[in-house]
C-alpha cells in the first residue's frame, strides 16, 4: 500500500490524536465527568475515526482502482473487497 507510505506521517499524526482521545474519554469515564459531556467525547471519537477511515479508503480507491493497470476481474475483485471493508465498518 503506498500510498500509506507515502502519507505514514500524517496518518500517524491522526492516529495519535484518536488515542489521545480515547484516553481522555477513559479518563473521563473513571473521574465520574457528566454523561453529557462524555457523549461529545465519544461522537469526537467517532468523527475523528471516520474521517481517518474516509482518508484510507480514498487513498486506497485512488491508488488500487484509478492508477494501477488491471484487469477488469482484478478491479471487480478489488470492488468487492472494499465493500466488504464498508458494510463491516457500517455495522
């Protein structure tokens, strides 16, 4: 996945930050914080989780399905993979 590589620094920046997250909302959980407030934690978790999920798949579908050569059957094999990863993430 090159395109990984090639954007590893920011990823991990954003990976970095949903921890950071989460171990705020871990620390929130155990201190007693309202549940109101912990709500927006979590819908911040998720927001930030999605928009890490919607930046790998588009880099995925950019450079797997619009720039490598293939076969049609390698990119219908490919489709059905990526909306196996959707539907599971949807769940």
């Amino acid at each position: 996945m090159s395109h990984i590589l090639k954007d590893q620094q920011k990823l991990l920046a954003r990976i970095r930050r949903i921890k950071g997250q989460t171990e705020s909302l871990e620390r929130s959980l155990e201190s007693g914080t309202e549940c109101l407030k912990i709500l927006q934690q979590v819908a911040a978790v998720r927001g930030a989780v999605n928009g890490l999920m919607s930046e790998l798949l588009e880099g995925h579908i950019r450079s797997h399905l619009l720039s490598e050569p293939a076969t049609s059957e390698q990119r219908e094999n490919d489709m059905e993979e990526i909306v196996a990863v959707i539907r599971s993430y949807m769940k």
